[in-house]
C-alpha cells in the first residue's frame, strides 16, 4: 500500500432560520434574514442595493403608516360616564398597548375625541408595557404619573383600563403595575385590585334602588345618551335582588324599566312592553317572546333600532348568549327600521359605538 494516499476532508455547516413576524397584543418578534454565500459586490453596485432597499423600506413604512384598525376606547363623557367609542386607530405591533395609550389625557386620542368627552389617564402617563399572565390576564404597567388623579377619578379610571383590554379576544382579567411594581390597591382612594380586575366588576356603578347589596347579583344593561340624531350606547351595571325570576327577564325588566331620572339617560322602550314568555335559550340562541307593545310607536311589525341593539347588548352580556330573537305574539315576522324583516337572530356587534356623535 502506497504512503502517500490522499486524504479529503469536507466540513459543511448547515445554518437554517425561521422567520417570525407579526401583529398581535404585544407584537412579534423582529423577522431574522436568511444566511446566504457571501457575494462578491463592487462598491458602485453596493450602494446601488442600499439606495434600492431604503426606498422599499420607506414605502413599507408608509404603506403601514395607513393601514389602521378598529378599537374600543373607554372614554368619559360629558355626564361622567365610562363610554365605548370604536375609532380607527394606526395598525401597530401592541395593540394593547397603543390602546391604553390613547386613554391618556393630552395624549394622541385628543384630535379624535368626539365634543364632550375626554380621555380618564392623568396627562404625561407613560405605557410602560403590557404583557399576559396566565391564559387570560394581562398585566398593564405604568410610570409614577399615573398617580396624579382625584380620588373620585379612581373607578372611573379602573372601568376604563379593564373594558379597554378585556375587549381582546381571551382576555377576562387586568391588573396594575406602576414603575415595575404590583398594586394591591389602587394608588389614590385604594380601591382593591390585587387579585385582578374584570367586567364581572362592573362599570357605571347604579345602586340607587337597593339599599342591602348582599342579597342581590349584577348585571350590565345598555341605555342611551345623547341629543337628536347623536345618540350613542351606555353600559350601567345595577343590582337585581336575588329569587326565582329568570335571569334573562330581570335584564329586559330594567330595560322597560328604563334608566333612573337624574341619570341623565335615555330609553327608547315602552314602559307598556312585556314578556308573554319566560325567555329561552337554546345553543346560544335566546328567544324572547313579547307583547306589541315592544314595537312602541313604529308602523306596522317594525321595532326600534334602539330597542333592538339595547336588548341585544344588554342580553349579550350573559354568559353564553351569542345571540338574540325577538318574536312578538309568538311570531318572529318582525322589521327593522329599514323594513328588513329578521328572520335570523341578531348577534352582538362587534365593536360599540362606531358611528359619530
């Protein structure tokens, strides 16, 4: 066997990437390039590539600059209520964390904010990050500024932030960090909130009619506000005492009942209207069965807009409801306002409040 026999030797190094972007609560992680041979690339070609990619870059950015989506916003309203309003907000990576920032008081949701509102975040309050806990807690971090609001600010403020992310998709639970730190209770009046914060809640607190709140359960119901044609949607939370009443029918009760008349809110139900049925549901369909009086002072079988979102949002709220059906003496050949019969059940819209006022 010959001495000199030639030995190769190959060294391969297989470099693979996987590329990750997106646009979610908290945004994604930053896309990494894949690995190619080095070129070789003359100076007047490389400047070329650079010119090439900063103009693409500069279109990228401008093409997302306009791209927006809808949100919620709790605001407050002239009266002093925590009040959804839907806008086209700028497409970003943290939609969480874009919409909090638009609560703050002189923050970039003031050229938006519709005549006799204003944003509940103390000015100059800093979104230090929100980031999930759990499968549906998210944790909302702000600076020091956050402190500076009047006591009686406080559950408004509360409201706000915890209808403003619960309304992403699996999200049931909120709590409050300031610099870094977990809040067990609110900074100013000391409300508690070291377990979380949830719709469960409540929010536009009305307790007036109960004087013993511990025999009683919450629920949220929609009434208006507004003048003439700008006329937007209310949540109120109130205590309904405790008994054999069917739940569903307690909700459309305060619902005919109507708002309280120092609230400064409107109903567009008539107080003659009533259930010839307890309600039933089946699969998520709720089916309420009503006497004319429901229609009010509309033509023929049509019913009312307001009557209709007011009960459809209100009824929503319950758990497992997906959608309501209205009949009126046992028959569901009823009308909206534009003459469109509803032979479906309505569903909750998805976001409340998207038009002007």
């Amino acid at each position: 066997m010959s001495k000199k026999a030639k030995t190769a030797v190959v060294s391969t190094v297989v470099v693979s990437t996987v590329l990750l972007s997106g646009c979610g609560l908290f945004g994604g992680d930053k896309a990494v390039e894949q690995i190619d041979p080095p070129k070789k690339v003359s100076y007047v070609e490389k400047e070329q590539s650079l010119k090439t990619d900063a103009a693409k870059e500069t279109k990228k950015d401008e093409k997302a600059s306009k791209e927006t989506i809808k949100q919620e916003l709790y605001l407050l309203d002239k009266n002093g209520y925590v009040v959804p309003k839907t806008f086209e907000l700028p497409k970003t990576q943290s939609v969480a964390a874009q919409s909090l920032k638009y609560l703050v008081k002189d923050g970039p949701v003031t050229d938006k904010l519709p005549n006799g509102f204003q944003a509940v975040l103390p000015a100059d309050t800093e979104v230090l990050g929100v980031k999930p806990e759990g499968k549906d807690t998210l944790i909302a971090d702000f600076s020091p500024e956050f402190k500076n609001y009047k006591k009686e600010d406080e559950r408004k403020i509360l409201e706000a932030i915890t209808y403003t992310l619960t309304q992403f998709e699996g999200i049931k639970n909120v709590k409050i960090r300031i610099n870094g730190y977990d809040q067990k209770v609110m900074p100013v009046n000391h409300t508690p909130i070291g377990e979380g914060v949830s719709r469960a809640d409540g929010i536009n607190l009305d307790n007036s009619d109960i004087a013993d709140l511990t025999n009683t359960h919450a629920v949220t119901v929609y009434y208006l506000a507004g003048e003439g044609k700008k006329l937007y949607y209310v949540p109120v939370t109130k205590r309904i005492p405790n008994g054999d009443e069917n739940k569903f029918t307690a909700v459309v009760d305060e619902l005919i009942k109507g708002p309280s008349m120092t609230s400064g809110l409107l109903s567009d139900f008539n107080s003659d209207a009533k259930l010839l049925k307890v309600p039933t549901m089946e699969n998520g369909k709720l089916t309420l069965d009503f006497n004319k009086s429901i229609l009010g002072n509309m033509k023929g079988t049509k019913i009312s807009q307001h009557v209709l979102d007011a009960l459809v949002l209100s009824l929503t709220e319950q758990p497992d409801v997906k959608s309501v059906q209205v009949m009126v003496n046992g028959k569901a050949n009823i009308l909206d306002e534009k003459g469109k019969e509803l032979t479906k059940p309505v569903t909750r819209p998805e976001k409340v409040n998207t038009g002007s006022f």
